[in-house]
C-alpha cells in the first residue's frame, strides 16, 4: 500500500491540507494519478519502526513478523499484530498507527516562494 504526503499550500478539494497523510484506498486512483502528476502529492519513504521514539522495542517484537518499516506496520492486519504484540483487543495498535502517522505528517509548514 502507498502513503502519499500532501505538499501543496492550498488545501486539496478532498480536504487534505499541507503536511497531512493519505493512505493508499482513501482516493480512487485517478484523483491519486492526478495529484502526483500535478506535484500536489508525493510518496513518502517511511523509515524504520525502530528509529520512532519509543518504538524500539515495538519495532523488534514485531520485526519477528516481518513488520519493519512504518509502511510495514501501516499495513499490517491488526489481528496479526495483536497476536505477536500479546494483546487482548485492537484498540491500543488502532492508536499506534494513528501515531506512527503523526510522526510521518510534517507539521511545519515552509514558507511558499514568492
């Protein structure tokens, strides 16, 4: 699945502002298609789970699965997850990737040129 980072000034017609993340399924393809081609959007290259602050021994309980990447745990069944974490419900891995997406969202915002 790709992840997409808005990189235009002006708010995407889809609602999407500067900075803000958006998974691969949450546009239909076309829109996707057009936003890269018109510089609006760009994929992101996640980095390893553990170089996210806090992350490090997360990052080597679910390196066993095969989950290495912030893309990789983005993408990753809760459920498998869940069991390799030992958890009893998804609620807490359902906030780890709203977090992970946190870090990955650029949240200052560089002055557009003039």
């Amino acid at each position: 699945m790709a992840i997409y980072r808005v990189i235009t000034h002006t708010p995407l017609s889809t609602g999407q502002v500067y900075g803000d993340i958006i998974m691969d399924g949450q546009l239909r393809p076309s829109t996707v298609a057009g936003l890269l081609t018109n510089n609006k959007i760009a994929a992101v290259a996640t980095p390893p789970l553990a170089e996210l602050p806090g992350w490090a021994k997360r990052a080597e309980k679910l390196a066993a699965i095969d989950i290495i990447t912030a893309q990789d745990f983005l993408d990753a069944d809760v459920e498998k997850i869940r069991g390799q974490v030992n958890m009893r419900g998804t609620f807490a891995i359902e906030k780890w990737k709203e977090e992970v997406k946190g870090w990955l969202k650029v949240s200052i915002l560089p002055k557009p040129r003039k």
